[in-house]
C-alpha cells in the first residue's frame, strides 16, 4: 500500500485558516468528516484530544502530527494541511507547525495501513523532504513528492536485503563503521503506537549511522513489538535508550545502564541519548528494585522525576473519584435546599459521592497506586491498605501519601530481601511472602507511627484553638481559614472544622461565625485552581486544564478535595497560594461579623448566613488573590 492510498487529495488543505490548536484540530477533522472518512467527529476529536494530553503530536520542525485510533473512523485516512503563517501547536521546540499530517486510524487497522502510517512517520524525519513538502502548492504536487519518496525509500530497503543473507539479518544491525565495536539497543513506544514510535526509530537509527554507532531499535507499535531485542545483543550493548510515553518490558534489561526518555527524545535527541547509552552514562536498572547510581540532570529517572512520576500515578487514578463524587454532592447540596435534609433523593446522592460513597476511596486509591508505581503489583494492597488507615484516622491525605511511598519502598526491600531464597520458592513470592509481610510492616509502622503522631497534631491544635477564644476573632479566623488550606482533608483541615463545629454545636447551631470561616476557607483551593487554570493556560498541562474547570463546582459546594490532585503534583506553590487566599477569606468573615448557621453547603446556604454578599465577596477575594499568587508563581509548561 502506498502511503497516498490513506493521504487521498480530496482532504488535503493546501490553506490552513486556524490560528490555535484547537481550531487547527476542527479544521482538519471537518475535512475528515466532510469526505465520509470518520462517523462521529465528536468521538474522534475526544480521542485526538486524549493523546495530547499525553504530550504533544507537534514533534517540532514545523511538524504535527495529531493522531488516533478509534470506531470513529470509518477507513484509513491522513489528511495532510499547510500553514503560511504557523499554528502555536505546543511542539517540542516551541516553533510554530506549518505541516500538518492528522493520522486516523479505525480500530481494528490491517497491518498494511499500521505499516503504511509507520513508513510515513520515517519519512518526516528527513529535512530536505520537508522542505519540498513546505514549498508545494497543490495536492497533485504533495501526492507526486510522497510516490517518489516512497518508491526510493522502498528502492534502499531492497538493496539492504540483497546485501545480507536474510531480511532478517539486514534489520539485525545498523552499522556506522564496520570496524567499531560500540553497540547499544534501543526501545521506542508510545501511546497509540502509529507515529513517534516508528519517528524516533529511524532518528535514532539515521544519527548512529552518523555516528559509526552500531545500534538495534525495538518498536512497540500498534502491531506489538516488533524486531524484539535478543538476550545476546541485550547483553553485549553498552547502554539501553528507553524512549517510550507508556510501560514497556524491563525486567530484561536488569544489571544494564537504561536511559529513560520521552518518546519525544528519541525524535529531537537522538545524538545525546546514543552518546550517553554508548559511555554507560545511565542508571543501572535493576529489575527486583529501582536503578542504582545518580540519574542524569533532566532525566526522567530523577529522584525528583520518580517521585513525581509515582505521585502522579496516584492522582490520576483518584481524579475520577474526585470529580464524580464531588459533582454528586454539589447536586445533593442544591436539592437539600429544596427537599430537605431527609429527601431520599439527597440521600442517595451523598451516600454515592460523600464519605460512605466515592470519597471514601480517595485515599486508599492515591496511596495504593502510588505504591503500584514504585513497587508494581505486589505494592497495591499495602498501599490501599495502609491508604484506608489514613482514611480512619487523622493522618488524611498527607498520611496516605506517606502510606503510598511506604508500601512501594517497603515491597522493593522485601524484593532484595528474599533475593537469596531457592529458586524453588520463586512462585510463592508474590502470593504469600510479598503480601503477607509487606501488609504486616506497613500497617504496622501506619498503627504505631502515622495515627499517634497526627492524633496528637489535632490534639494540640483544638486545644491552641480554644486557648485563643474570642479575644481576636479576626487573627482565629484568618487561623481557621489558612488552616482548611494546609492539607485539604487532613489532620489541620480536620483540626480547624471539629473546632468550628463544636463551637456552632454547642451554641445549639446557632452560633456559626467559625463556621463562616473555615467554609470561605475550605472554599478558597479549589476555585483558586479554577481561576489560574482558566487565565494562567501555559502554566498547566491541558489535562489539568480541564480537571481545573471541574474546581468551580467542588469550590462552590465547600469540595475542598477538588484541589488535592493539583497540590498532591506540585505542594509548595499551590499550598502557599491555597493557605495566603484562605487565611484572607477566613479573617474577612470575621471582620464582616459573618455567621453562617450550616455546617456544609458552600455557596448553596449563603442565603442563610447573616450577610450572603459579604460572605461571598471574602470567598472571592480569597480565590482571586490564590489564584494569582499560584498563576504568577507557577512557571510556563515548556515541552521536553
């Protein structure tokens, strides 16, 4: 199949009006829908969407490639654009894209199509064909500049195969200079397995042959891997070059230096990966643990890089939780004005999405899926063990990312543990020693540890509370308030309500000043996250752009998790920016004289305080000066 059998002229868009990504993306998935090549242009745009929150298809060079696979294509298609002005498309280097190659795949693609999308990929690393691309005005030119290039590219693969003994042998090796001994191996993935891939193969196989640097590339495409390495040539590689966006098999490469990329490295840093996997400038990968030895600056292997990789493992599994608890229980909210507490209605929407529902996952699923991407599998059920510890005591959110990182290390050091056991007792690893010992440690140090030393936290800071009484309201309430910021959930936030409450309970619930504090409080971290994902874009990852619209609702409805996933990711600048914004709002309650007689509800029982607006102006003060700090604070995303 030849690559203009999928880039058909009557799609192609020799003109591209879009000045945006978005608008880029629509333009070029109205003209996949116009010509019939896709069925539901909503789905496929969520799919194109979904991969570049990933990273981005703008692989730099002036090209994207946006891509995806999915039922919402009806055939094969690449619909290939042209930009005179450029299109600020988050590439890699930061340069406008001028070439566009939008790739839709159906589900279920033939091997000839992957093949043909894939050979399409390896020729877009190629500058001098780029540049004709760049100079062509019609589609008859673009067709006739990819049938020519096709028909050479397949011209070398003939002569490389007449030039071994079997096409086998010929993909063996790319050899720079016969007389060098420098071996390394490669690995190239990424998540739909279509286009960076097979780019950063054929980059890292162009640059070693410029080098003199004898290499193989393994791809982990659509179609599975592909030209698998071999334990032989694992073994006589100097270094490994792991350039991939999703998991890929390991345990193989134990006792080797890996480096660790983005897929994205591959394509733009072919020359500095080769060169550090060729001098063994890497960590050793040991596969019963993590790597030994220091991590390169910028590497992904970082200790600072792991932890946020781990961290991040944990918040994306938990967001879902988040959001579809937290929305529920800001319709129950709404409705509870209405029907009353005792609506059977409101019931089931708070017992689905609060404490007996949704929200009682939250922890146990961020601590057991951190702890899945330290110490893999075996680390799970610690982790969500030790996480719903957390949950039941006053450790909070904060104790069950201690509890995630626990599990995970503490698996990691049963693995060099039992390392000398027989080999005989290889089997009973996983489904008796791992368990039952890991379980054991890491509730053990939960129970002993973690619940006395938060317990005796709250402890001291209700009675530090109620030492201050009622001689400088404002500073109790610019307290409390800062204090539902702290750790949103957890031993202060826990410290600082209990406190509230019990003031407002024992005045028989009338007394609710507390309560208007820690409420504007607990209101502040979520819709200052709102607001500097909406007016700060290039702060945060589209991913968190969208999980930031969601904070409007959860800070509204007095949701303070809704911000935990964002200082779960990056603590020092949104818990600075949460706590400054909160302690405001909280002391402007009590400035105002604020009393607001229910324990939860946020924006929906503002009418029941003694002044809505004031209340509701000191929550939007709070938000507003949090949202700015974070959104100033924070440092562009710049792409790697």
């Amino acid at each position: 199949m030849r690559i203009t059998d999928l880039m058909i002229k009557e799609t192609m868009i020799m003109d591209l009006k879009a000045t945006t990504k978005e608008a880029a993306i629509d333009e070029l998935i109205a003209s996949l829908a116009g010509s019939g090549r896709i069925n539901d242009p909503v789905q496929f745009k969520e799919m194109i969407l979904l991969r570049e929150a990933q990273s981005s298809t703008g692989i730099g060079g002036g090209i994207a490639m946006p891509h995806a696979k999915t039922r919402a294509v009806n055939e094969a298609t690449v619909v290939f654009a042209k930009s005179a002005a450029g299109v600020d498309f988050a590439s890699l280097d930061e340069e406008p894209a001028q070439l566009f190659f939008m790739i839709a795949a159906p589900e279920g693609a033939g091997n000839m199509h992957l093949r043909t999308l894939a050979s399409l990929s390896r020729l877009l690393i190629e500058s001098e064909f780029i540049e004709a691309l760049m100079k062509a005005s019609t589609p008859e030119e673009v067709s006739a500049l990819f049938d020519a290039k096709q028909a050479e590219q397949e011209a070398k693969e003939k002569d490389n195969e007449s030039g071994s003994s079997t096409k086998q042998a010929s993909e063996r090796v790319i050899t720079g200079n016969p007389a060098s001994s420098s071996f390394v191996v490669a690995v190239t993935a990424c998540p739909t397995g279509i286009a960076h891939t097979f780019m950063a193969e054929d980059a890292l196989k162009k640059k070693a042959l410029e080098m003199g640097v004898n290499i193989r590339v393994e791809t982990n495409g659509s179609e599975g891997a592909q030209n698998v390495l071999t334990e032989d040539e694992i073994r006589r590689a100097s270094g490994v070059i792991i350039a991939a966006d999703k998991n890929v098999e390991m345990a193989r490469f134990s006792g080797k230096p890996v480096l660790q990329r983005p897929v994205s490295d591959g394509i733009r840093k072919p020359e500095e990966l080769i060169t550090k996997a060729m001098n063994g400038d890497a960590p050793i990968y040991r596969s019963e643990g993590r790597g030994s030895g220091d991590a390169p600056a910028g590497n992904s292997s970082s200790i600072g890089g792991k932890i946020y990789k781990d961290l991040m493992n944990g918040i994306s599994h938990m967001l879902p939780f988040v959001v579809g608890g937290g929305i529920l229980l800001a319709i129950s909210f709404l409705f509870e004005q209405v029907a009353g507490v005792d609506n059977p209605f409101v019931k089931l929407l708070q017992t689905i999405g609060g404490g007996d529902g949704a929200f009682h996952f939250l922890i146990p699923i961020l601590a057991g899926f951190i702890a899945l991407s330290i110490g893999d599998r075996p680390a799970l059920m610690p982790g969500m063990v030790g996480g719903y510890m957390a949950l039941n005591s006053n450790a909070g959110f904060l104790g069950g990312l201690a509890a995630g990182f626990l599990a995970g290390y503490v698996v990691i050091l049963l693995r060099k543990v039992f390392a000398g056991l027989p080999k005989t007792l290889d089997g009973l690893k996983p489904i008796l020693l791992y368990p039952v010992f890991s379980l054991l440690i890491t509730g053990g140090v939960m129970f002993y540890l973690f619940d006395p030393v938060f317990s005796w936290i709250n402890e001291g800071l209700i009675d530090g509370l109620n030492s201050l009484g009622t001689s400088n309201m404002i500073i109790l309430g610019i307290i409390l308030g800062g204090m539902m910021a702290i750790d949103m959930g957890g031993p202060f936030n826990k410290a600082a309500y209990t406190f509230a409450i019990g003031v407002f309970t024992s005045s028989g619930n009338t007394n609710g000043l507390m309560m208007a504090a820690v409420m504007a409080g607990g209101m502040v971290p979520p819709l200052a996250i709102a607001l500097a994902t909406t007016f700060f874009k290039n702060k945060f990852t589209e991913t968190e752009r969208k999980s930031g619209v969601t904070n409007y609702v959860l800070g509204l409805s007095f949701i303070t998790e809704g911000a935990i996933p964002f200082a779960a990711a990056d603590p020092l600048r949104v818990l600075t920016s949460c706590i400054i914004g909160s302690a405001v709002a909280g002391g402007l309650t009590q400035l105002w004289n604020i009393n607001v007689p229910a324990p939860h509800g946020g924006i929906f029982v503002a009418a029941l305080s003694s002044n809505a607006l004031l209340f509701i102006l000191a929550v939007l003060i709070g938000a507003v000066i949090s949202g700015l700090t974070l959104g100033l604070w924070k440092k562009p995303i710049k792409a790697n």
